[in-house]
C-alpha cells in the first residue's frame, strides 16, 4: 500500500473522470468504502491490531496505520477501535476511506503548476481551466496529479501497482479553475481529509448563471446522485429518497438581467454541487455543456443578440465557475489560514462584455 497518494472526495472519479466534482470532488461525503479487508484465522495469535496490520501491509509504516487508526479509517467487526485493540480469530479487519478505491499508474511529468502558497506540510495551488485533476478514463497523462508527482520528487515504476501517487485531499471539475490544498505528508493528509470530512473548510466559487436570480441572496437544498437515465449528468432528488445531502448557499454579486454574477459557499461537497443546483432551480452555469447552459436561455429573439452570446461562449470556452476561496485549519500549526484567487482572464473578460452589454441596454430604453 503506497502511503503517498489520498484523494477524500467520496464520489467517484470521473467516469468517472469526466465527472470530477467541485469537492470533494469538489471532497468528504459521509460513505465510507472498503480498501483492505483481513479476516483473522482461527490460528491467530492475540496481537495489537497495528501491529497486525503493520506486518500484513507491506508498505505501510506503522506510524501510517496509527494515524489511520486515529482518524477511524480502521475498523474491527464494523467497529471503530483504537491502535492496543487486540485482535483475536474470527475478527474482520477493514481499512475504509470516504472515497472508491481505484488503480491507475502515475507517473510524473514536468508540468508547470501555479503554487500560491507551500510549506513543510501543505501546498496551495490555482488550477487552471482545462487541467484533469486526477487520470484516468481518457486523461492518463497532463494531469494535475502527474505535475504534483513532478514537483515532490514522487517517482512510480511501470510495474507499480498501487492507484495512489500524489497528496490530493479534493479536487475541482476540468472546466473548472480555482484553489486546491494538497498534503505533503501523512499527517497534513489525515488532517485535511477530517476537515473535509466534517465540512469544516471553507469553500467559496463565483459563477455566472443564466437568467435574473430572484433574491440577493440564499440556499439550496436537495439532495444530489446519479442521473439515471445518463451516468455522466448527476441531478437533484428533491423528495430525500435518493442521493447525498447538498446544501448550496449563495449570494448575489451583480445582475445583467439576462445573467447574474453569484457567488457561492459550499456546505457540503458533491459532485458537480454548484452546476446541478443551479441547474435545478433554473438558473444553469453559463456555457455549461453538460447542464443545459451551452444554449440561450434568457434574452431577446433577435439575431444581434445571438450573435452576441455566440461571442460570449467563444470569449468563455466552459462553464463560468471559478473556486477563488479556500480557508482550512493548517495541520501543524492549528491556526485558520484563508487564500483567495483572482478570477482569470477569461471569467472576467466575461463579467466585463455582460457589463458593458447591459449598461448599453439601459442607455438604450431610457433614450427610447
């Protein structure tokens, strides 16, 4: 087991890679799945369950199983036990993580990276729109991963057989641009997973929605999984009987009429959180392909004004969601730090032609 590479986002990876979530992946959902499963032999000497495990895992350290046991990813017999739990025949052990174990090779690769922020026990990068966070399903190389394998001199032979390479603790859509942390050891990795975990980190993004938001600010609640009826889409349950609890809180940062500038605080973290919810209360991400904001949804029939969105998709190649705040507790030191993020180029440039559109609008009807 390579003790380098833990990625707590909970739903799976894009499809599941073309279905990376604003947390968590955009991180941090409450299932909990087995990795490792050991059913002790009814020959079995009584010995402590890290001791166990530390001589049946072959590259796991100890040290590395007693922070598991601490943050409760180890269990006997479906039960949370401490590191002098001694086992005994008959006893199940399981290593679960809130997250699907997945295998994939990864190697590293020199790819420039926007570091904001890096110490001894986290780094804090702005990923650009347009970069894979993790391999796989038709990314398998230029990914966000290879280039943090690059940068902490983490090497993986071709015959390596363990999917986890890299300290990822959450991840962000391909489309989507903005702030990650990443561990740099053990101890940062369990650290900021509890903290995902819980939904202690702060997590703000600024998007552009189609249409006039009607309040200034407020929440939306409903639970998020799977489209059935197209597995790369997810959607909301509204009735509670199916998918993950999300809660999405918003406010207000500018109206152009046909769209609304929002900014948005995550409570939680599902997969495509944002893009689903506001796609469900009928107000879709600008230029979102995959949640119907890749058409006009809002505005006037007239062909001048098409051609005017049709300029704004070329201008903003992908949906309009930007992660530009992270805030979490740092592992070592226990104190808040918090890190914001300009918006790029091609966000603002957006804001900046609505801006401008809607200021001419208005001239417009008051001179008429």
């Amino acid at each position: 087991m390579d003790n380098r590479y833990f990625d707590f986002d909970g739903d799976p990876v894009e499809d599941v890679m073309a279905c990376e979530g604003e947390a968590a992946y955009e991180d941090e959902q409450q299932e909990m799945f087995e990795h490792y499963r050991f059913d002790i032999s009814a020959g079995q000497v009584p010995m402590r369950v890290d001791k166990y495990l530390s001589t049946h895992m072959e590259y796991t350290s100890r040290h590395r199983i007693q922070l598991a046991i601490k943050a409760e990813y180890i269990r006997v017999n479906d039960k949370i036990v401490k590191a002098n739990y001694v086992i005994r025949p008959g006893d199940v052990i399981k290593f679960v993580m809130p997250y699907q174990r997945r295998g994939l090779e990864i190697l590293p690769e020199d790819i420039p990276l926007n570091i904001v922020y890096e110490d001894d026990d986290v780094l804090v990068l702005n990923k650009e729109a347009g970069m894979v966070v993790h391999p796989g399903h038709g990314h398998f190389s230029g990914t966000l991963v290879n280039a943090l394998a690059h940068h902490l001199g983490i090497s993986q032979g071709a015959d390596a057989e363990d999917e986890r390479m890299g300290v990822l603790v959450h991840r962000i859509d391909k489309d989507t641009s903005g702030l990650l942390v990443v561990a740099k050891n053990d101890e940062a990795q369990l650290d900021l997973a509890k903290q995902f975990f819980v939904h202690s980190i702060e997590r703000r993004y600024v998007a552009i929605v189609w249409g006039n938001v009607k309040d200034d600010e407020g929440t939306i609640i409903g639970n998020i999984g799977r489209d059935p009826n197209d597995r790369m889409r997810f959607k909301v349950f509204p009735d509670g009987d199916y998918g993950k609890h999300a809660v999405t809180h918003y406010r207000v940062l500018e109206r152009f009429g046909y769209v609304t500038v929002v900014e948005c605080r995550l409570e939680t973290g599902r997969t495509h959180q944002i893009r689903v919810h506001f796609n469900w209360i009928g107000h879709p991400l600008f230029n979102d392909e995959r949640y119907d904001g890749a058409e006009i949804r809002k505005g006037t029939i007239y062909a001048k004004y098409r051609q005017f969105i049709e300029n704004c998709f070329k201008l903003l190649p992908r949906q309009a969601l930007h992660a530009k705040t992270l805030g979490f507790v740092h592992p070592r030191t226990k104190q808040m730090i918090r890190f914001d993020s300009d918006l790029p180029s091609d966000m603002q440039a957006l804001i900046d032609k609505w801006r401008k559109y809607s200021e001419n609008m208005t001239q417009f009807l008051e001179e008429e």
